[in-house]
C-alpha cells in the first residue's frame, strides 16, 4: 500500500451492492470510536477518505476503497455502539457473517484494538466470528500514545491472551498511534 493510491469506491448496505470480486482485499473491524478512520486516513494519507463519524445509521455501510489496481481495503461498520438500537445491531451483524463467510477475495481482516481498553467481550465475539469464517485475522492495537510506555505491555499482553484462544488469529500485533505515526509504514508493508 502506498500512501496517496486510494480512491473511494463506494458503500454498501447489502452483500447484493458489492463491487465484483475481482480482486483480493482486505478488511478492517472495531468498535466505534476504536480510531478507525484516523488509521485508514494514515495509512492511505488522505486526510478525511474515511469520514470520522460516531453516528449510528450513518455509519452502517460497509465502504470500498481501491489501493492501486489490485487490492481493495474495506471498512466495515464499527461495533459495540452504547445506546445502537437491536434492530441495528442485529442487521450489523447479519450483513457481517454473510460479507465475512462468503467474500472468496478476503485475504485478511485487521481487527482494531484500543490500546486503553484492551479485548472486550464485544471483540472476542467479532474474533469467534473470524474463526469460524476461517478468516485469518491480526490485531492492531489503536491509540498507543493515550497509554503510557509502563503500561503498554501489560495490555499487550492482556490481547495476546485473549488471541491465544482464536485458531484464526495472527499472532503478532501492530501497535499504531494515528496521531504520531507509529505503525503506520508496518502496517502498509504488511497491506
Ligand atoms: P472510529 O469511530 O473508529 O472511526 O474512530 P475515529 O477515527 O473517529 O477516532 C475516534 C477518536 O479517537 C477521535 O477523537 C480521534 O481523534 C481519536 N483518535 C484516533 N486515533 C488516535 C490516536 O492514534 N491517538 C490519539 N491520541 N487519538 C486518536
């Protein structure tokens, strides 16, 4: 992935609105708020590709993205909103499992963890999803200048418990911070 390659494609609320599989690509997950929109906005240096924005409704698409000409990223909704209505929740999570069993060109989901916070129940359900889907997964842990250096460790390794229990999982983190750059050319060369 190369900075300053990448185009919106297009969002979409049904599997039925995807753009052909005529491509690999790869996904990104997390909980609102995790700091996905301020990695997907370094990675690709376009400030404001994926809009920031908290609002459940607004956000319940699944958005495309071209990076150069063989690869697609994905954005898929953020989970674990407080106050989402069920309705919401369960057509998130329906759209979900079908996007994740049946996308033959998914090469690799990166699941945002934030550094704060750690695997939440929320995430572990996201990961069990992975597993059974048989998508290989790998963690980026989000914020990390928001956690000091003593502490960052001990979180750490809180997730890379928490993965030890997914057949699924890559085991190696990408600890990023948006705000500072960290992480941001690994988790390129790693796209
Ligand atoms: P999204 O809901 O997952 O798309 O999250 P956003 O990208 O909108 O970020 C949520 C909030 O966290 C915003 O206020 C961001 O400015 C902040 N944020 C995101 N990434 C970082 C980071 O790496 N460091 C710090 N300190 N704040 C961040």
């Amino acid at each position: 992935l190369f900075a300053g390659e990448t185009e919106f494609v297009k969002g979409v609320v049904a599997m039925s609105g995807l753009p052909d599989a005529d491509r690999l690509e790869v996904c990104f997950a997390g909980r609102s708020n995790v700091g996905k929109s301020s990695l997907i906005n370094a990675l690709t240096g376009r400030k404001g590709l994926a809009r920031a924005s908290n609002t459940p409704g607004r956000t319940q698409e699944i958005n495309y993205f071209t990076a150069g000409d063989d690869l697609y990223l994905v954005d898929l909704p953020g989970y674990g909103y407080a106050n989402a209505p069920l309705p919401v929740v369960e057509k998130w999570q329906r759209l979900l499992k079908q996007f994740l069993q049946g996308r033959q060109t998914l090469r690799r989901a990166f699941v945002l963890i934030d550094a704060r916070h750690g695997v939440k129940k929320v995430d572990d359900e996201i990961l069990s999803l992975l597993d059974s889907a048989a998508v290989t997964f790998q963690v980026v842990v989000t914020k990390a200048d928001k956690v000091k250096e003593k502490d960052r460790e001990k979180i750490l390794d809180q997730i890379r418990g928490a993965l030890s229990k997914h057949p699924a999982a890559y085991p190696e983190l990408i600890v990023t911070s948006s705000e500072k750059g960290w992480g941001i050319p690994t988790l390129r060369a790693i796209i």
